[in-house]
C-alpha cells in the first residue's frame, strides 16, 4: 500500500505507528496511515485484518 520511499513500516511491524498519515478525521477522533492503519486519538488502533490493539495510557510516578 505505500509508496512511500523509503518505505514506511508494515502493519505488522512494532513501530507501525511511524507510517505517514494519509486521512485524517480529527474532528472524529481518527486517521488513517499509509500501512491501513486506523489509529484513535486515544492511542487504540485497528490493523487492516480486523485486529484491534487497545489503547495505553501511561501512568505517572509516584511522588517520593
């Protein structure tokens, strides 16, 4: 799907998410990389074969 060169990670690859952005719907909360995949403005994702991956969060250190 991309013909970006060098090309951009596979969606299969663990750093999918460096894929450059291709539709972008901010006002619905979504975009589309050029690997076809769908990433949430709340770090969820959906692959091209239907799998989604749930959002993370990261939590903050505990004060000392």
């Amino acid at each position: 799907m991309c013909q970006h060169r060098p090309r951009c990670p596979s969606a299969t690859s663990c750093r999918r998410e460096a894929a450059r952005l291709v539709v972008f719907h901010p006002e619905q909360g979504w975009g589309l990389l050029c690997n076809g995949v769908v990433v949430f403005d709340d770090t969820g994702e959906l692959l091209p074969d239907g799998r989604s991956v749930p959002a993370y969060h990261v939590l903050p250190e505990r004060a000392r």
